[in-house]
C-alpha cells in the first residue's frame, strides 16, 4: 500500500523557517517524482514544489521561489520541505503528492497523497 | 502562468442524476488535464488524468472530455460518496496550475 506521511508542521512567527517530512512507503521511491501542494484554510489547491526521482532538478512558483527549498534521501524514502521567510498567506495544510509513474512519468500528475501537515503563520 | 477557470462554484444536485464540471485552459495544454476529488476533511485524490484517463480503483460513472481548450468531467448516477469538492489541473507546464474547485453538494 502506497503511503506518505507527513511531519515538522506548526505555529511558526513570521520570517522564521520550518522543514516539513515526508516518508514515503509501498512503492520505489527513486523511480518517482515528487511534489508539495498547499492549501489555505477553506481555500483551493497551489502546487509548491517537484524534484526529479534523481533529485537533480526542482521546480517552483514564483510564490515560494528562493524561500523554499524541495529536497529528497532516497536513500531514507523521504522527501522535504524546507521553508525560509515564512509569511502569514503561508498559511496552509500541506500534502506531500507523488506524481505518476507507469515506466514513463507523467510529470505534475499527482497520484498518490499524504494526510497533510498542518502550517500556521501568526505572531 | 496558465490559468484554468472552473465552474460552476458549486453545483446540487439528485441521487442518480448526471453533473458536469468544466475548466477552461488559457491556452492550449493538449489534454494535460487532471480531475481530483476531495471528501470533507480528507486529502484530494486522482480521478482523471490526461483529460479522460480513469485512475485505477475510480468508478466508470467518472468520465473526461475535452473540446479545444475547454474541458469537461461528468459524473452519471451521482452516488452519496461523490460529494465534495473537485479541482481540475494542468500539468501541461510549470507552473501547475489549478482550477479553483466546484463544491458539489448531493441533495
């Protein structure tokens, strides 16, 4: 069975950092892409993140660009989410997402889904 | 970026009836389309991708289509487990993007 679990998530002050974890399990994690998509209380869905199953290569929206960094251990089936500069619109639950794989990827197709970690900004 | 405009907002309706939910591309995404469902308080999960894909383990009553750069999930026989929200996204280019949902409500 397929699982991500996500943890690291909280109260942070604004302008202070936070890294989320994921472990990933029931699948081979280095074959797949990975992403992070965000969303705000009662809001819709933002991607934030994706790395390459190599690691090698990562992506993000100008929102989170050079203030988060997406990063992986294949080695430890897990993937990370390293967060600067946090704001308040950072408010958020945010779910670790596997794209799909079926001997080619299909890159931003997000087919499996962590329960989520919980990330508030406030003062 | 690519904008994806969804509706209805929300949408009720019947046991048994037929929905659809749209989503509009701003530009051409040649059929990198996926639909997610999410249940109340649980995380979204694949419907649909590559426009009209049936992930494994999805009832046949979901169904895809697209026109253009308009595109299209329809749901027939609704059931009381469809309520929810649905997002369409393209995964086209990056950034992804998403629609901004469809609240479906089963009467």
């Amino acid at each position: 069975e397929v699982q991500l679990v996500e943890t690291g998530g909280g109260l942070v002050q604004p302008g202070r950092s936070l890294k989320l974890s994921c472990v990933a399990s029931g699948f081979t994690f280095n074959n797949y892409w990975m992403s992070w998509t965000r969303q705000a209380p009662g809001k819709g869905l933002e991607w934030v993140a994706s790395i390459t199953n190599s690691g090698g290569s990562t992506y993000y929206p100008d929102s989170v660009k050079g203030r988060f960094t997406i990063s992986r251990d294949n080695a430890q089936n897990t993937l990370y989410l390293q967060m600067n500069s946090l704001r308040s619109e950072d408010t958020a639950t945010y779910y670790c997402t596997r794209d799909y794989y079926d001997g080619y990827p299909l890159i931003g197709v997000m087919d499996a889904w962590g329960q989520g970690a919980s990330v508030t900004v406030s003062s | 970026d690519i904008q994806m405009t969804q509706s209805p907002a929300s949408l009720s309706a019947s046991l048994g009836e037929t929905v659809s939910i749209e989503c509009l591309a701003s530009e051409d995404i040649y059929s990198n389309l996926a639909w997610y469902q999410q249940k109340p308080g649980k995380s979204p999960q694949l419907l649909i991708y590559y426009a009209s894909s049936l992930q494994d383990g999805v009832p046949s009553r979901f169904s895809g289509s697209e026109s253009g750069t308009q595109y299209s999930l329809e749901i027939n026989s609704l059931q009381p487990e469809d309520e929810g929200d649905y997002f369409c996204q393209q995964s086209y280019k990056f950034p992804l993007t998403f629609g901004s949902g469809t609240k479906l409500e089963i009467k």
